[in-house]
C-alpha cells in the first residue's frame, strides 16, 4: 500500500522543507493517519472523503478556513474514520478524551502530559 506523500495532501501547513506542526499532537495524529492507513484499516481515498467531509462541515457552520485549525480537523477525521471502521467505540473515546482532559488539567506548564495506561 502506497503511503501518501505529504505535499500532496491538499491544505496541509507547510513550508519549504514539508509539514509543518505547531504542536507535538499534530504530528502524532498525522503519524497514527498514516500509519492506519498503512495497515490497510481505511483506502486513502476512504480518509481523504472524511476529511473533506469534516471540513465542508466546518465551512457550513461559517467557521472561516484559515488553515489555523487544520489539525483540529484532521483529529476529528481520524476520531470519525476510526469509529466507523470500528477501530473505537464512542464510548472508548469519550472516555480517552475525558482522560485527556483531565491529565492535560493537572500537569504543570512545561511538563509533558501523561496518560493514564489504557484498561
């Protein structure tokens, strides 16, 4: 299965040396894309639809496509593709999101934050 080169991803931030990311989450959503992907769980034609499909959504409601929250857009894509691929339930990731939160709450400003070990 052919990996997607970046540059062809469409809106994706960038600069002359490839993607750009504003935060180490972006990156690691971009990778576990990628590597799903990889693994033969979703076609790339199958992810490229649920992301367009997030963002004309996003377009809809008015939201103004600056690129700023293109990565919000993309983990929401991957949160939905994941689900219907039954790769997640809705529950499992609630609850993720949940323990995402409430670690990123309780760590102090510069540390790394640390998720509980999944049961």
């Amino acid at each position: 299965m052919r990996t997607p080169d970046p540059d062809d991803i469409a809106g994706m931030p960038r600069d002359a040396d490839g993607p750009v990311f504003g935060a180490p989450w972006q990156a690691q959503a971009f990778a576990l894309t990628l590597s799903l992907h990889e693994r033969g769980a979703f076609t790339w034609k199958e992810w490229a639809a649920t992301l367009g499909e997030v963002i004309a959504e996003v377009r809809s409601r008015g939201d103004a496509d600056t690129g700023e929250r293109y990565y919000e857009h993309w983990l929401t894509a991957l949160e939905r593709i994941a689900t219907r691929k039954g790769l997640v339930d809705d529950i499992r990731l609630l609850r993720r999101r949940d323990e995402w939160e409430d670690a990123a709450r309780n760590t102090p400003h510069g540390r790394p934050i640390v998720l509980p070990p999944r049961a």
